[in-house]
C-alpha cells in the first residue's frame, strides 16, 4: 500500500467532531517528520468527500490557508458542520483533537474488513 493510500485511509477513521494534525497522521504512519509530506498528500486528495482532509489542521490548530478543496472558507464551514467551531480560523486543539488511542472508533483491522 502506498503512503499517499495509507494517509487517505487514515481520515476516513476521523470521527465526526474531531480534528487531527499533519503531525499525528505521520507520526501515526512512522514518522511524525513526515507532516510536510502529509501536507502535500493532502493538497492533491482527489476524494475530499470520502477522504475528508477538511480534518486536518496545523499543529496549532490553524485551518490551511490554501486549503486545496475550495479555500479555507470551506474548510471552515465544513469543520462548522461537523460541530467543530473555528475561530479566527483555528480550532481548539484541548477539545476537538482526536486521541486515536483513547477512541472507541474501528481498528485498523476492522477499518481494512469493512473495505473488502
């Protein structure tokens, strides 16, 4: 499997109201100085609907000023539809950041037999 098909199927175990880093995508991939690739990765999702990228923000909580699927302003409503508020364009990382290790979201296992 190819990193750029492991980084899409990493977002589609986001759960609704929650928001991950580029950072933790890597890190939870390998390796976490990998984020800028990530970034990249991101920037060309040729399925932002079922790969949701909208998700990802900086390690700051900062929304992507060049947000490659309709600018940042659709990053944000779609973060605002997801229950997730933004203000001043960054979300809270303390309350809307994912633990993957403390969710009750499917295993990588389970993820990978729904898929089949």
């Amino acid at each position: 499997m190819t990193y750029d098909k492991k980084v899409y199927d990493f977002l589609k175990l986001i759960p609704k109201g929650k928001v991950v880093t580029y950072g933790d995508i890597a890190e939870y991939l390998g390796n976490k100085k990998l984020s800028r690739v990530v970034g990249n990765i991101l920037h060309k999702n040729p399925d932002p609907i079922g790969s949701p990228c909208y998700k990802v923000v900086n390690s700051q909580g900062k929304l992507a000023a060049r947000f490659g699927d309709g600018g940042i302003e659709v990053q944000r409503r779609r973060l605002n539809e997801d229950g997730i508020e933004v203000e001043d364009y960054t979300v809270d990382l303390q309350r809307y950041r994912w633990d993957r290790n403390n969710s009750s979201t499917p295993t990588d296992s389970e993820t990978e037999q729904e898929a089949k």
